[in-house]
C-alpha cells in the first residue's frame, strides 16, 4: 500500500518485484525455488512493448511450443 499511496498518481512507476522478494527472503519471511528452463522470457511493461511480444507468441504458436488455445 505504501507504493501505491505514494505512486497513483505517476502511472510509470515500477514496483520492483525482486527488491521485495530479496528482503523477504533475508528477513527469513519467504523462500524461493528457482526453476531453470532453456526458453526466453519476454514480457509487456510499455504499450510499445505489445508488437515483439505479439511476434514472440505468434511464432512459439507457429513452432507447436503453444497450443491453439491457452486458456
């Protein structure tokens, strides 16, 4: 909430998911398994983010990596 408060009205600011994790694990308040895969991540953050990923999906579609429909 602290974020929020402090950020609703700058809509570009990021909340750090990582910070957050890194001190919960360090306060002994969370653990972490991280799993390992050979395959790349991408995401949105920005509209013009949208395209690429667009492009990635259409192309791990094209490669069989997603089934027709996801959810």
């Amino acid at each position: 909430m602290r974020f929020l408060n402090k950020y609703i009205r700058a809509p570009k600011s990021e909340f750090f998911i990582p910070s957050v994790v890194d001190k919960l694990v360090k306060n002994g308040e969370a653990t972490v398994d991280v799993l390992t895969t050979h395959s790349r991540w991408f995401g949105v953050t920005y509209p013009e983010d949208r395209d690429s990923v667009v492009r990635n999906l259409a192309r791990l579609h094209a490669e069989g990596e997603y089934p027709d429909k996801l959810f």
